[in-house]
C-alpha cells in the first residue's frame, strides 16, 4: 500500500513482477519468425511499458525499430465514442511486421482501430501486446484478442506504470488501484 495525492493505492502488480513479466514477453516475442520489426507504442497511457518491453526486447537479443502513434478514444470501454489520431507514426510499414503495444485491452476500440489502420497500409502483419487484458470487458463489435500480454487484469480502473487518472498517478513504478482516501 502506498499513499499518493492522499489516496491510498493498492499494488496490483509490483514493480519487480512486471519486469520479470516483461522479459518472459519479449521472449515470447523473439519467438515468433519476425522479420525487420517494427514496434508502435500506443500512446500515452503504454509510454512506460514500452519503453521497458523495448529495453527488455534488447536483453532478449531483437533489434526492433521504434515508433509512437498518440491516440485518444473518447469513450474508451463504452459503447459510443470513435478514436482519433492525434499524433501519426512517420514510418513506412509497408511490407513489414508491426508490433502494437499498448497499456490495457478493454472494449478493444482503440487497438481495433490502430490495427485497421496499420494493416490498410499494408503491413505484412500487426501484433498486439498489451500489458493488461480486461477481457471480461471487451465488446461485441471489437472481439480483439492479443498476440501477447501481461496480465489478465481484475474489472478495477488502475492506475500507475503510464496509466492515469486525469493525468495523475503515471508515474508509480507499479500497477495499482485507488483504494480511498489516506
Ligand atoms: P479500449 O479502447 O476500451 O480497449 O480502451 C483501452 C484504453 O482505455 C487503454 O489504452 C487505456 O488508455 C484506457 N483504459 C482502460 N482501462 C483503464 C484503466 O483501468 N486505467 C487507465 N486507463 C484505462
Ligand atoms: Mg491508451
């Protein structure tokens, strides 16, 4: 239990379980037969668990390319709402393998739309690896699956590791959940 802003936040998953967790990923990613990788880091909510898949993607021996593409889906985990591009990738991913990474699965609006859009530019493929599935959430409309992920995350809204509520709390070296006031 930590105490930040006056809230107290329970640790979902520690600091050192997600970096063990992210080098079994980057593994099971090293695994696949990926040719002249490219990973897209979702932003802003992935910016931390990016950065450490890619440092642990090095430990694992890969030599991936990397890029940013900024998304915002209003409504997120609801039924209304549409995603908009607010920052492009500058990258040609024609022809390439592409690696989507992103913090959380929940409707699947966003990385369905993120997909669809690297795949109608002529990727040769589109991964997914998130860091946490809420799957029990996912939408009819957008029944996505990942390639890769972390944690099957508990129907709770967490915050930390890059996850935010009104832009407080990312930088908590762990995932965890806003239990109250202190
Ligand atoms: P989806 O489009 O419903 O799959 O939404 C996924 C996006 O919603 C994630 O990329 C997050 O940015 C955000 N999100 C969903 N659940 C949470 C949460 O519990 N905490 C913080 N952000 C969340
Ligand atoms: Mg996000």
């Amino acid at each position: 239990m930590a105490v930040v802003r006056g809230k107290r936040i329970e640790v979902l998953y520690s600091a050192s379980t997600i970096a063990a967790r992210n080098l079994e990923l980057a593994k099971e990613i090293g695994e696949r037969d990926y040719r002249d990788l490219l990973v897209i880091s979702v932003l802003k909510g992935s910016f931390i668990f990016s950065a450490d898949l890619v440092r642990a993607m090095h430990d694992a021996g890969l030599e991936p390319d990397v890029e940013f593409i900024m998304l915002s889906t209003y409504g997120a985990g609801t039924e209304a709402g549409e995603v908009k591009i607010l920052r492009d990738i500058d990258s040609d991913v024609a022809g390439r393998d592409v690696l989507l990474v992103d913090d959380i699965l929940e409707s699947g609006k966003t990385l369905t739309f993120a997909r669809d859009l690297i795949m109608q530019r002529s990727a040769k493929s589109v991964g997914l690896c998130v860091l946490l599935d809420k799957s029990m959430r996912r939408q009819a409309a957008t029944p996505l699956q990942a390639d890769f992920v972390g944690f099957e995350c508990p129907d709770h809204f967490v915050v930390g590791y890059g996850m935010d509520v009104g832009h407080a709390f990312r930088e908590l070296p762990f995932v965890g959940v806003v239990a109250g006031d202190a």
